[in-house]
C-alpha cells in the first residue's frame, strides 16, 4: 500500500507543478529534470490506466497551433528507480511519437479537428484523448 501511496503523491506532485506553469520539475528520485509539456505522464503510469496522463483529456484549438507536447514524468518512484519508458501512439495510428524515455518530451501537431485517442503501446491499459477544436 505504501506504494501506490508513493506513486500518487508524486505523480500529484509532478502534475501539480507542471499545472502551475513551471517550465521544469526535478523529481527527488534520480534527480531527472521534467520539462513542461501539456499531457504528462506521471510517475507509476503503467499500472495507472486513464489515469496515467495529466490531463487524460485535453482540449485544444487549431488556432493556437494544434501542437501537443507529452512531458514523460515517470521518472521513478521508488519502485521503478530509474523511470520507465513509454510510447504514445494513436488509437488508429494516425500518430505515434516513438518510445519516449524518463524525463522526455515529444510532440505532435495536430491539422484537423477531431478526438484522438491514444495509448502507450508498450502498456496498453494507459489511455487519454486530445479533442481539437477548430
């Protein structure tokens, strides 16, 4: 129980500072600096289904460029020391940002409106959506 706990604090703890505009956050296990991205994958993400995302869904306008940036947080916690690497892919593949390691960003620029759902192929059970609007 002590880890799940530990999980959610930091994975708050990440979201909550990243949410709050800072342009980085130094996790205290490993020291791997985050840089600020606008979905992050927080720490435990792998066990942690529509909730593995920061927001699991966002909203976002093609007249404000239409670029997403996923910040990878799951840098450690306690269990996994070292972080763990994910891979963002579109549930109809019309996107996929490659394996994305502890303390990462990757991004990709969306050109129609629509919802994209998507998932971490190497763990499939992580989920969340962009919706863009016009």
């Amino acid at each position: 129980m002590s880890v799940s706990i530990s999980r959610r604090f930091v994975a708050g703890v990440i979201a909550a500072a990243l949410m709050a505009g800072c342009k980085s956050y130094t996790a205290p296990s490993g020291g791997i600096t985050v840089p600020h991205g606008d979905v992050t994958i927080v720490a435990g993400a792998q066990n942690m289904g529509a909730h593995a995302f920061a927001p699991d869904t966002l909203t976002i306008s093609l007249a404000a460029s239409g670029k997403v940036v996923w910040s990878n947080g799951d840098v450690g916690d306690g269990v996994y020391v070292g972080g763990v690497t994910h891979h963002i892919t579109a549930d109809d593949n019309s996107f996929s940002l490659g394996d994305q390691g502890p303390g990462h960003t990757a991004s990709h620029t969306f050109a129609a409106a629509g919802t994209y759902n998507y998932h971490c192929s190497i763990h499939p059970g992580m989920v969340g959506a962009i919706i863009v609007t016009s």
